[in-house]
C-alpha cells in the first residue's frame, strides 16, 4: 500500500512537470508565431487555441503528436549541423523519445485535471 502511494506521488509529480513543458511550449509557439506576424492578435487567438485544443482529448492527442514531430526535426536539424546523417538520426530519435516520454506525462495530467 505505501509503495503504491508513493508511485502515485511520483508519477503525479512528474505529470505536473511535464504539464510545465507542454505549456511553455505553447507559449513559446504562440510568441514565435505572434512574432513572426508581428501581430498581437495572432499571438492571442494561437494561444487561446492551443490551450483549448487540450480540453478535448482528441485535439490533445493531434497537438502533442504534432509537438513531438517538431522536436523530431529541431533534433534532425541540429544533428546536421554539428555532424551530418549519423548525428541527425541519433539527436532526432532521441528528441523524438524524451519529448514523446513527456507529453504521454501531460496528457495524462491534462486528464486528472478534467
């Protein structure tokens, strides 16, 4: 019984910090968007739109599957730079796991918290 609260503690700890990454994504997205429009207005309707696509499972589901691709290619991309094909699959796979591993966690925050 005290193992499993303590897993259960764990675990929600480590949804809660997984929630921060995928909101702070958000944000960061939002703000690049709105900068690259250089538009207050767009930075807005992309925020509000991305938080409100995780009230609904599955809009969340196709934002962190699209989340997860984007850190797929950021990897790819920064494994070409600093030594081509073999570190840009290596660096991709591996972005591509972790950020996987941390919105599976904030999905399941996301879900507690409805």
């Amino acid at each position: 019984m005290r193992q499993e609260v303590r897993r259960g503690n764990t675990q929600a700890q480590f949804n809660d910090q997984a929630s921060t990454f995928l909101f702070a994504e958000i944000g960061v997205l939002s703000i690049l968007i709105g900068v690259a429009f250089s538009s207050w207005w767009v930075f807005g309707f992309v925020f509000i739109g991305l938080i409100a696509m995780t009230w609904f499972r599955g809009s969340t589901l196709v934002l962190v599957i699209t989340l997860t691709l984007c850190w797929l290619v950021a990897g790819f991309a920064l494994g070409l730079i600093i030594s081509g094909y073999g570190a840009a699959f290596v660096i991709g796979i591996i972005a591509l796991l972790v950020s996987a591993g941390f919105h599976i966690a904030a999905i399941e925050w996301v879900e507690d918290m409805k």
